[in-house]
C-alpha cells in the first residue's frame, strides 16, 4: 500500500459524491424534474474513482449512457452536470445533450454515449491523437461487456494494436447487457481473455474494491504511457440499477440486488479506511457532509437555472 491519507479520501469522496449524486437524481427523476431517460451508475462507483483519479486534465475519455460516475470521477461540475440532466441552458451541453450525453472536452471528456460501444473508437482516434503529437497522454475507454459484442470493440482493439496507441480499453462487466445476464450472452468466460486475440494483454479486477482497480489501472495505464500500446482492463461490478430509471426489472433473481448491497462498495471502503488505515469516523462523516452540501448546491444550481432560448435550437448541430 503506498497510497497517503489524502489520496485514500480522495478515492471514498469521488465515490460518496457519485452516489449521492445518482441517488438524487433518482429522487428528482421520479419527481419528474428531470426529462428523458435515466441509467445510473450505483453499484460501480469503485471502477471511476479508481480509474479516473489517476487521470491528468489531457487524459481523455469515452462513456456510455451510464455515464455520470466517470464524468463526475473526471472533475466534471456537478452543478452543471445537474443543469444538464434538467435541460438547463447553464448545462455543460448548454441543455442540448442530457444524461445520455454528458461532455466537457476542456476536462477530457469527449462525451458520454447513447449508441452501445460507439465511446470505443473515439477514444482510439483521441490515442492516434496523442501518439502523432507525443503529448504522452493516454485515452480510456469505458464499455459494458454487452458493448464487446459490438463491430466498435473488434475494430477499435483491432486498431489500437496495429498502431500500438496509448489507449485502455476498460470493461465495467456489470453483469447485464441492458436486460439480458451476461450468461445468456457471452461465450467466453472474460472479455479480458480477448486481448490475446490482437497480441496485447488482458487484465482483470474486481470492480467492487477501488483499491483493486486502482492498482490494476495504475499497472495498464504505465504501459500505454510508455508506449507498449493498449490493455485491455476488465473490471467485475454490479448493476444496482435496472437499465434505465422505470425498468419493472423482470428478468433479475428474485433478492439478487438485496445480496449484492451487502457488498456496498462505497460502504466497505469506509469501513477499510476506519479499520485498516486509522482514519477517524469523524473526517469520514464530515465528508460526507461536504457531498450533502455540493449536491444540495447542484441541484438549487439547476432548478433555478434558465431554460435556452429557443433561437438556440440550431446552434452547435451539424446542420
């Protein structure tokens, strides 16, 4: 462990504002302040903190739909971010994008997608970047496994091998593909275990431990820094959620989400930090009050906000 207090906390409060963050706007959704649809990231927040910490402002990144852990792990605004999912014109897509599209390209954040797997080749095209102006940046690529089923997975690997660009491909195998269980549609035991199919390594974790993931990062992220070309990081975690805000979630076992609460990743870490690393109750808890109060602001932030003018409507669309 070679980790210092300072950056211990900061890995638990990158996870306590990622949930707190997802909670309220399921509260706010459900209240209908929020339009569209919703698919929130609780239950993974292990795998951004662990990732996204290590990343410098140039770093770049690709998400998915379920994209506000990575954003907020980044350094987005969670004011904004919050304004966003309103369609607030003080969103930092101006209102334009929503939850499903969440960006801010000053912070490395090419964007959050709605298309499965299409964050895949944008991040490899953001690497050939960095490789041709030797900036020693690296792109991270965020999927699920239902995603390394796509033609986005095999052509980006595929890519990122023949130019052997700093880029880290990583899985959140969160054990769904939207409603289908990773059973039904993965023939292979690991995505990690297609790596070798493109001659550069695969590597697991365990998703639900932000340490785990924060060492394995760290080992994937100094190899494609250093020019040895992409790794592919699967990390094992859990859909808390159903696929989107609403899902009667039908095709899950029967108290599956109860047993996997027992290991609440954000809890568990807090408990590490008490017991293994001597951090006080006390600093814990008044981080957590530090999150309430950012929260509390984001969401004051985004009610009282403006709409966008509607003589904005064309602005900043390719037409």
């Amino acid at each position: 462990m070679d980790l210092d207090r300072a950056q211990l906390m900061r890995l638990y409060r990158t996870m306590r504002l990622i949930r707190r963050f997802e909670e309220t706007v399921s509260g706010l959704f459900a209240e209908g302040h929020i339009p569209g649809f919703l698919h929130l990231y609780i239950g993974q927040e292990a795998v951004a903190a662990g990732i996204c910490t290590q990343l410098d402002r140039e770093d770049t990144i690709t998400s998915t739909h379920r994209g506000h852990g990575h954003c907020i792990a980044k350094g987005a605004d969670v004011r904004r971010m919050m304004a966003e999912l309103f369609g607030k014109s003080t969103g930092c897509c101006r209102g334009k994008g929503g939850s499903m599209h969440v960006a801010d390209v000053s912070l490395g954040i090419l964007g959050a997608n709605g298309i499965v797997g299409a964050g895949i080749p944008i991040a490899v095209g953001a690497a050939l970047t960095a490789k041709i102006r030797g900036t020693g940046k690296i792109a991270v690529a965020f999927f699920g496994e239902g995603a390394a089923g796509t033609g986005y997975f095999h052509e980006g690997l595929n890519l990122a091998a023949v130019l052997k660009l700093p880029v880290v491909f990583v899985c959140e195998s969160n054990q769904y593909a939207e409603f289908t269980p990773r059973s039904r549609h993965l023939p292979v035991e690991t995505v990690a275990s297609r790596a070798s199919a493109y001659g550069f390594p695969g590597m697991t974790a365990d998703g639900n431990d932000v340490l785990a993931v924060y060492y394995a990062f760290r080992e994937a992220a100094a190899r494609a820094r250093g020019g040895e070309g992409p790794v592919l990081l699967e990390c094992f975690t859990r859909r808390w959620s159903g696929h989107y805000e609403g899902d009667p979630q039908r095709y899950r076992p029967a108290g599956e989400v109860e047993e996997w609460r027992k290991d609440d990743p954000v809890a568990s870490f807090a408990v590490r930090l008490r017991e293994r690393h001597g951090i006080a109750a006390e600093e814990i808890e008044a981080v957590d009050s530090d999150v309430e109060r950012e929260i509390a602001e984001a969401v004051r932030f985004a009610k009282e906000s403006p709409l966008p003018d509607p003589s904005e409507l064309l602005e900043h669309v390719y037409v």
